[in-house]
C-alpha cells in the first residue's frame, strides 16, 4: 500500500476537497497541518519547491494542488 | 443532445441545477469545481437562514442540497469555448463536448492579475491570492498586501494574528474598504498603510525577496516574503464571443437573464448584474431556470 501525505491549512477550499475525496475512497493518509507545523512546511517547499498548499506525497511522488487525474493514477483509483 | 447545459459550480449554477432537477429539465452541469468563490470565503454573514457560516461550511450545504438529485454532474472540468451549432449548442472542454438546445453561464469570476514583472514567475513561490488559503503559510514573515478595497483589507485583517509586518500597498490616495476594517488596519501596530503606492516589481530567486514600488512618486525597494494580490476580479466572460459584453468583459442579460443570443442564458457574477452577493447569485440562478424551463417548452 502506498504512503499517502497530504500537506494543507485547514482553510484552504482544495485541501478540503481532496482530504475528502482522499476519504470517500478509503485511502489512508497522514495529515500535515502546516499552518502550525513549521518542520513540515518546510518539508514540503522543499520537496515541491513552492509555497501553495495542498501538496500530496504518494511514496516518493509529490502531486502539487488537487489534481484528481495524477492522484487516480498513482493510486490506482 | 440535452436541453440545457449549465457551466459552473458556485452558487448560481448550483442553485440552477436545483430548479432544473425539479423541472425534469435534461440538463448536464459542467464545473471544475462546486462552490466557486463561495469556496474561498472566509466567513459568510449575510446568507439567508445562516447567521454565521464558513464558507466551506456553506458549500458542503450546496453540494448536499445538489447531490439529492440524480444530477449529471462533471466536476473538475473547465469550458474553454460555447459554439453555435445547427440545433443549438456545443460546450467544448478540454476532455469533451456537450450538445443543447439552451445554455446557462455561470461560470463566475477569477482574481484580477497585477500584470507587473514576477508575479507570474513567483506564482505559489510567494505571490498568492487567497489570504485565507495560503495566510498561514507565512508565519512570522514580512508581507505585502496588494489593494485597498474590501478583499484586500479582509486579507489585511487575516494576516494581522499571523505575519510578523503587512504593508498594505494601496494604489488610491485613501483606502477604499469599509470604514470598520480600515479602522483595525489603522489601529494596528503591525500594519503599515501605504497610499498612493504602485508595485513596480516582485522580485527574488526561488521564491519572493522582496518588491519594489513608487511610493507617490519615491521608490522603496522593500524586502519580503509574501504577496497577496487582492485588486478584484475578471468575469469569466472568454468563452463565449457571440453575446454583447459590457466594458467590464460582463455578459449583459436582460431581467430574465438572456444574453443577446437566443438560447443562452447567464446568471451570477459572470454577468452585468450589480450586487456580487452569493445571495443574488443564487437567487438569478433560480430565476435563469425558470427563464429557460419556459423558453424550451415555448421554443419552436
């Protein structure tokens, strides 16, 4: 099974939608709140290379904004 | 061939689709996403039957309210071009292509751009344009606040409990926003109001290092980290060119919400209709349908 990470604020409309998709198909993920979590946004400037939220980490992929399409294939959903 | 397509998610379309559905009108609704600007408010006050709700609160509510019908819904698509066919109607997206005999744009609107050196190449690497998305990203950071208008004192104000400075950069002599909010922004110390200033640059390596500005008429070079872009919004107008726009690129609809070309239709913020409310625009949503449930049973 892959490892899923989602990066978001919890205002942001498409961190909320793709937690939520994420969600409806059963996939277990590990939330990172960056809002509060400094080491884990620099984490993921770092490893995405911007600033915008949300990011998702599948295994070694990051997948940057709600792109359904990227996060179907990579799952498998 | 469906009678109506509507194009958009956010409360017009949404709202449309709800009276459609009731209607039994065959209709498919095209979006790329549901709720819209609805979506990127913060806290909504003013909605009928809600004192207080978030604004993702509110579109969860919407999509409910949508989702007890059995509604052809494609989500996650974005029209690029409305067609004349023989019979009516091509909406074209980047994945397909749906026929009709009428359709309704609902298709909002999207953040005005500043159009100034760096902003596109710093997009997400510092320059933003939700406050409420994106604020908290900047913690104890030095920041910029571009307008002076409603949004841009809202951003203002958000970023107060989070960044470490906010210089509001205001291109007017005086702020433009409701007294009340420019009031908090005066009062706090960790604003700093700058009037008559235009951004000239936005400038950094991997990410934003700072602007550079002709503050009337000297120019500051200040260094930061963020740039929130609040100076309004365009109507997404362009995918249409066979309907009379106003000045503004809003589509002009008459009190039943046609547009002048027989068979389409527009409701909410895409049009010339005063009042940007999420309110108006569900209630022109309802009225659109209703136009149209009458225009495709009387339709020769």
């Amino acid at each position: 099974m892959s490892i899923v990470k989602v990066y978001s604020t919890p205002t942001c409309p498409y961190c909320i939608r793709l937690k939520e998709y994420l969600k409806q198909h059963n996939v277990v993920f590990e939330n990172i709140d960056v809002s509060f979590d400094q080491k884990g946004l620099q984490e993921m400037i770092d490893a995405s290379g911007q600033m915008g939220v949300p990011v998702v980490k599948i295994d070694s992929d990051i997948i940057i904004g709600f792109d359904q399409e990227r996060i179907d294939e990579k799952l498998g959903l | 061939m469906f009678d109506l397509v509507i194009i958009g998610g956010g409360p017009a379309g949404v709202t449309a689709a709800i009276y459609a559905a009731r209607k039994r009108i065959d209709f498919i609704m095209v979006t790329q996403d549901i709720g819209g600007q609805t979506a990127w408010s913060a806290d909504v006050e003013n909605y009928t039957g809600y004192q207080f709700i978030t604004g993702a609160e509110l579109v969860k509510k919407f999509e409910e309210h949508l989702k007890q019908f059995s509604v052809k819904l494609r989500e996650n698509e974005d029209v690029v071009r409305i067609k004349k066919t023989t019979l009516g109607f091509l909406t074209e997206t980047k994945k397909s292509t749906f026929e009709s005999y009428s359709v309704l744009i609902a298709s909002g609107r999207r953040p005005r751009l500043l159009n100034v050196p760096g902003e596109e190449a710093f997009k997400n690497r510092g320059v933003t344009y939700c406050a409420t998305c994106d604020g908290p990203v900047f913690a104890n950071k030095i920041v910029a606040v571009i307008g002076g208008g409603n949004s841009a004192l809202d951003a203002t104000l958000q970023l107060v409990n989070i960044a470490e400075k906010i210089y509001l950069v205001n291109v007017a002599p005086e702020l433009t926003a409701d007294a009340v909010m420019c009031q908090k922004a005066q009062s706090s110390q960790k604003v700093e109001i700058l009037n008559k200033a235009v951004v000239k640059e936005i400038y950094g390596k991997q990410f934003v290092e700072g602007i550079k500005l002709d503050v009337d008429g000297v120019f500051r070079d200040m260094s930061l980290k963020g740039v929130f872009i609040e100076i309004g919004s365009t109507p997404n107008s362009d995918i249409i060119d066979f309907v009379v726009k106003d000045a503004n690129g809003e589509i002009v609809v008459d009190q039943s919400n046609r547009t002048s070309a027989l068979g389409i239709f527009a409701a909410g913020d895409v049009t010339n209709i005063p009042e940007k409310q999420i309110v108006v625009a569900a209630g022109e949503g309802a009225k659109a349908v209703l136009g149209i449930f009458r225009y495709l049973t009387t339709r020769s």
